[in-house]
C-alpha cells in the first residue's frame, strides 16, 4: 500500500513552468489522533476526521497511506461539517461512547499509532491519463495526500493528543 504517490499532494492553484502554490486547503482534515491512549491499551486508539466544508463529502476509495493502513468502503460519507472516527478497534469503542456509533465510527484499522513519532496521510482516489510513445492512452489510478499530520518526538506533545472524545 506504500508507493510512490504516498508523497503527491494538490496545490492550491496549478502551477505549471512556475514556484509551486500552497497546499490546497482540503475540506477533509485530519482533527484529532489519539495515539498513546491513558490505557496504554492501543485498542482504543484512533484517528478522526472532520468535514469543514457545508456539503456532504464521499469517501469512497480514499484510504491512509501512511502512519496506519485503512482504506474506505464504498458508502462511506461525511456530512456537511460532520466528523468521523476511524478506530483501531470500532465495537470497542462505539461501546465505551455514547456518541459513536456505526454510523460515525468505522474499523478497525492495521497496524497502530506510533506514541514516538510518524507521519499519518489521508489521500484521495484520482486517475492520471497519459499518451505513451505508441500514441496508446494509458489510465492509472493514483491517490493524491488531502490531509496529513506529522510529528516528532518533543514536537508534539501528548497534550495535543488528548482526546475530545474521553474529555
Ligand atoms: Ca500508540
């Protein structure tokens, strides 16, 4: 699941033959990690997502390209300023919150959140279409990062981390 298109971004603008433009602001937002849980149990990790944007955002085929491994099913869909969890373990937490539930919490991710540091990227489905040498028309699927958030030990401290959800 790592590959090369792990590192593509959208810029704000297109920039072609000049300084590439900021990163373009994406409605979808990386909100909150909890990656080293009071319970040192990394069953209640997780990572939630957030929808700034007033209209309803599908995720189809979108899908974490570093830090974890999770990739969205086809329904799945954020409403307009909405938010959603994505745990490492989805029953164990929708049980320990009242406010999450199957609709707002999916999982269960692979692998776990580094408590000393990593990178963790949501990306997006995108098709890149190119001419070869032959004249052929070639399509190939890539995924372009929308939202990412890094750390690194003494960077990010554990304050930053402390959950929404447990208070
Ligand atoms: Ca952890």
């Amino acid at each position: 699941m790592r590959s090369a298109s792990a590192r593509k971004r959208r810029l704000a603008s297109p920039t072609r033959g000049t300084n590439n433009a900021p990163w373009r602001l994406e409605t979808i937002v990386i909100n909150e990690i909890l990656f080293h849980p009071i319970s040192e149990n990394t069953d209640d990790e997780y990572v939630e997502l957030h929808n700034r944007s007033a209209a309803p955002v599908n995720l189809a085929g979108w899908e974490f390209v570093d830090g974890i491994d999770f990739r969205f099913p086809i329904s799945t869909t954020i409403p307009a300023g909405g938010y959603l969890v994505v745990a490492k373990n989805a029953s164990r937490l929708t049980n320990h919150y009242a406010q999450l539930s199957a609709a707002n919490t999916l999982g269960n991710y692979q692998g776990t959140l580094s408590d000393v540091g990593e990178r963790i990227a949501l990306a997006m489905p995108d098709t890149i279409v190119e001419t070869n040498e032959f004249g052929g028309v070639t399509t190939n699927l890539i995924h372009i990062v929308v939202a990412e958030r890094s750390r690194s030990p003494g960077v990010w401290t554990t304050a930053t981390a402390v959950s929404r959800l447990t208070g």
